[in-house]
C-alpha cells in the first residue's frame, strides 16, 4: 500500500541510500540501487535493500543518496541518464546543490531536492534500518519554479517512509540546519577537542553531561567537513553569535566579584533553559504542547498496566510517557503527557480511582 | 552488609540527599534525615530515604547535601551539632568550601570533602533513586593534612552506594571537574540559548543531535549559578580555550575559499574524534544493566495498557519504559527495559501473545 508508485532508482547504498531501499522495498516497490563500490552494492542487495539494475528498467524516480561533494554531479548525470525520471537528492546542504545543478544543462525541472532529517553516528549500508525516518522531518526543498507534480511525488516518497515532510526553500534550510544541526556539530567538536590535553585523572571524573554534549563529535570527519564547508555562510552568523556570548561569560569569569558578573552568568544558564523549552518534542510537536502529569505508584508488577488500563478504559489517549522507576524504592514514578483538552478529564480520573498524583 | 556503620545522619533531601538515604536504608543502615523544609523532609521519609531525627540518636556520619553556597556553613553548624561525628559533604566545588570550613572555628580534623559524579536534570526528593551512584566516580576530597580514618569512612559510603572512590585534592578536583562538567555545562547552555531567536521552522527541523548536545541546558540555573561563580578561576582557561579554538573556525568558515580553511575545519573536527577517544566507557550503568526491547503498537487508546497488561500478569517487572509515539504514524514504538535475566521470558510472552517486536 505504498504512495510511490514505479520503479525507484537508488544511487549510493550506504545509511541513507540502503534505508530508504529497505523500506520502499518491505511496501512493496521495485527498488533498483547501484554504488560506486561493487562490494558495497552487493552488501545493499544481499541486506534487501533492492536489485541490481536491468535493460529492461523503467525508472521514475531517483534518489542520490550519495556524499554532499558529489551530489550535484550525480543529480545531473542521473536527469540525463534517466530521461524520465524525477530525480531527488538527500545531501545536507541543499542551497550549493541546487546552484551547481540549475548551472547545468541538464533538465532541471525534474529536480527537487530533499533533506531526511535523520542519520547516525554510524554510517554504511550494514546501519541502514527501516525505521530511520519513522517520525523525522523531512525537508521538501521548493522553490518559486518547482514543479508541483515532482514535488508532490517527493512528498510522497517521504511519507511512504514514515516522515514528516516539510516544504521550505533551499536557502530557509540551509539557514535552519546551521543553526540545529551545523552548529550543534561545530561546538560539540570543539568541546570534544579540549579533552585532548586533559589528564587521565580528569577524564576519569566523566559523567553522562559530557558523553551527552560530545556525542556527536564521534561523526565522521570527512562527510562534515563537506557538510560546513559547503553551509560555510549560513554557519558562520551562528557561531560569531555563540562566541560574542561565550566572551561575555569568560569575562564575568575573570571579574567574578564585579557587579554584574553572576548575572552575566546567570541569563546564559536562564537564556539555555529557554532555548531548550523551544526544540520540539520527538515527534515534531512542542514538549509544551502536552500536559504532564506524573503518578506515584506501587513498585510491584501489573501497577502500571493496571492505571495505564484505567486511562485506556476510559477512552483517554497517551502521547508520551515515562517511567521512573528505581529499584529499592517504594514507588515507581510515572510522567504521563496527554494532549491539554483531556488533561482534567485525566486528572478527575486518577483522584477518582485513587491514584497518588506527584508534585 | 554495609561497610557503613552507625547512625547516618543526611542534611538536605533533594536529589542526592534522598537518594543517599534510599540506599543506605536498603543496605539496613540507620538513616535519619532533615531537610529546611518539613514538606521536602516528610516527602523524602515517605519515599523510604530515612526516618527523622530523635532525642537518642548518636550520628557517627554526616553527610551534608544542600545547595552549594551553602555547603561551607551547613558543614561548620554539623561539626558543631555532632561533636562526635565525621562530616563530608557533595558540592561539585572543593576549594572554596574547603577554604571556608578551614577559616572557621570548628573541629575541622573531621570534615573530609567529597563529590559523587553522578546528577539528573531534574532534582528534588522524588527524583531520588537508589542506583543514582552506581557505577560513578566519587571523589574524597584529601589534603596534606588529612585524617586517614575520616577519609577511609567517605570512601566505605562511596563504596556502599556502589560509586568508585578516587582520591583527589581539592584544587585538582575542581581543575576536573572545570574540563568535563563545567565548560560542558556553560557551552550546552549557550548552544541552546541560540536557539531561542530561532523561527519555529528551524526548530522542527531538530535531530537528535540538538537533543544530546543541549539536554544539560535544562539544568537548574540557580544551582549552576553557584557552581559556576565558585569554579570561576578554574573555568575560564578552559572556555578561553575552546573560544580560541571556535575563533580559528569562524574565521575559516568566513573565508572558506581561502588556503588553509578547509583544513581548520578538519583539524576541529578530527580533534574532536581524539577527544571523545579519551572519555572513559560508562561503567556499570544502569542502562547497560538492562535488556531493551522495541514492541510496536497501534496507535490507539488502550494498546499500551493491553500490552503492560500481559507483561503484569506474566509476573514480569519493567525497570525502564519509553514511548516513541509519532504523531501520524499508524504505530508507536514502545522501547522496554527489564532485568536480562527475564528477557528471554519476555520475548517469549510477546512472541506468543502476537506482540510486533522491532529491530
């Protein structure tokens, strides 16, 4: 029961590449994919993420799934080499994509650019998973001269694929990856990077706020340093931004017992509290677009399903919830969001059913 | 089976305190606790973190667990309350506590500085939890001049509540902690604080590498504003550093077509390969401990209780739960931790009951 319909041509089998190939082809799509790397090809085709080309193909769409650098020139050889086919691309960056190919001769109006956001600090067709997009945005990248039919078909790759598509230009996302996912890159590197000279003694006080914040410096070099490089203009406003405000904290460091110094410090701990209340919800909708209500229950087997029955009996919808739950302690604490209109309907539920509500 | 003997006597009942008070509880040692609050005190008895103080008792240890511009006075009224006792206390600062206790009049040959590495973003009794140490370094904070006994004593809690003593001078605790939780702490939060002039399209375009990054931002500004002010000396070389080093980047990125940009950026990013190299591996936490399972489910009022249902009245216990539910996707994703020993168990129930298992 899949939207995309024909043939789907896809070039490059490593994450992106073999996932989307898992996935169109578990719905059902004849999926055909060819890498530079014969091995890497076969691996692809072997994990059953599609089949090798044929004579007798028919292709009406192409995914470039290939690495940012190589991107334009793969999107133009494929227009050409597929005559028919629309031809959509998956690269990071999608402003110097789109220059480098409407600079061509090539026939540009069976291009629409695409950006799944979604990746892993592994790369290669062996991570690839079918669930990679499963509720991730997926930016559609339109333009004034885009046409709708090719980008209505994107559109419906990346739902076929579980995502979220989201319509904006080239020139917005690259403006929106800069700030949350270059950026982000760029300082957790640079965090990362003063470890170098630290003490084995230091290293061995490392808590999870460390391994949290420097995660994603693990990335792979090469492919990011096409990544920033290629957003080099969009990136750079960010980070100068980020570094007026880090002098301003250094310097309230130096002076600490001058006036003004700890409220320095102070708005840039309140100023991240507020940031972070900004970045959606895993699901593309705001934290703070759910109530939350957190429950003390019995820490003893059946309690939860026992409330969480209660809560489904009376027809009430989750969206969220969490369990908190420490061993040794009495009770097990349960954070349950639900969206805001049912919340009373919840709260009168629990009091009624006598439920401990917390805090 | 406690190395711990005698009365504990726990001074401040939010996240550390409490949960100090649950372990030693469980491991049979007598804990009395008292909190400035009689709300938070009583909530802290409540969870099973200890009892309250009576006119009999006889503290042999004292462990004090308040807000860090605190600390210094709480431990110089403990020594005085408890002339008998040794005290230690928690602050993630050493020197300036340290500095403080010593000019005061007090016994200080008792008082042995201390510092468990292990913390939520979310404090206060109830999120207290027996296992919040495990695995965690903790550092006994020992001078010159340090009585050996009262250091040996901090070091039999540390190792009680499962933590990792180290011992460390005061001054090279907080040169540490500067490297791997401070600069961490004030880099999160500026990274987020950029966020908050974001359009809303921006930020739905969010990853999960934005999450990790700036998870910490949401930390408390008022607890950090102490920490951060009392660690100053020791903070700033290390964000003028990193400020040295993003300069480099910034200025590359502004000329990114000159000689030599394209390898700042790579030498930024390798260097942050090699620095996340050097952090140690999580030992012994609690999420390792656990076997998780993905189940998808429908997306419908009820499915989650139906299948918690099972799991209960198999007799099985869940340790951990989370639910990814993606707002227009036919299913949720609901990832569960349990003890491996009743993993096979629960594969088995899930299988036969006709549960999808993902991944």
């Amino acid at each position: 029961m899949s939207r995309t319909s024909g043939q789907v041509h896809v070039i490059g089998a490593g994450l992106l590449g073999t996932s989307i190939g898992l996935t169109l082809s578990n719905l059902g799509v004849d999926v055909s994919l060819e890498d530079i790397s014969p091995q890497v090809q076969k691996l692809a085709i072997d994990f059953g993420a599609g089949r090798s080309q044929t004579a007798e193909d028919k292709v009406s769409l192409v995914v470039v799934c290939v690495p940012p650098d190589v991107t334009a020139a793969t999107v133009i050889s494929a227009l050409n080499r597929f005559p028919k086919a629309i031809v959509t691309d998956v690269a990071s960056v999608k402003s110097s994509v789109l220059e480098a190919i409407q600079s061509s001769d090539a026939e540009t109006s069976r291009y629409v650019g695409s950006h799944p956001m979604a990746g892993r600090e592994k790369g290669g067709a062996l991570s690839g998973r079918p669930d990679l997009f499963v509720g991730r945005p997926w930016v559609i990248a339109v333009e004034k001269n885009t046409d709708a039919q090719a980008a209505e078909l994107i559109e419906k790759l990346a739902l076929d694929l579980g995502a979220s598509p989201i319509r904006m230009s080239a020139q917005e996302h690259d403006r929106a990856v800069a700030l949350v996912s270059h950026a982000p890159q760029v300082i957790s590197s640079l965090l990362a990077a003063r470890l170098v000279d630290g003490l084995d003694a230091d290293l061995a006080l490392s808590g999870q706020g460390l391994r949290d914040t420097t995660r994603i410096a693990a990335s792979d070099p090469k492919l990011w340093l096409q990544i920033l490089s290629a957003n080099a203009e969009s990136l750079e406003p960010v980070l100068t931004e980020f570094s007026n405000d880090l002098n301003k904290v250094i310097h309230a460091l130096k002076e600490i017992n001058s006036n003004g110094s700890l409220s320095v410090l102070a708005k840039a701990l309140e100023s991240g509290n507020q940031g972070i209340a900004r970045i959606p919800g895993k699901h593309g909708s705001r934290n703070t677009s759910y109530a939350t209500l957190v429950v003390m229950i019995d820490d003893k087997p059946g309690e939860l399903a026992r409330l969480l029955n209660e809560i489904g009996n009376a027809g009430l919808n989750i969206e969220d919830l969490k369990l908190d739950h420490a061993t040794g302690a009495q009770v097990g604490l349960v954070e349950i969001s639900v969206l805001p209109s049912i919340e009373s309907a919840l709260v009168e539920l629990l009091q009624t059913n006598g439920w401990k509500l917390a805090g």
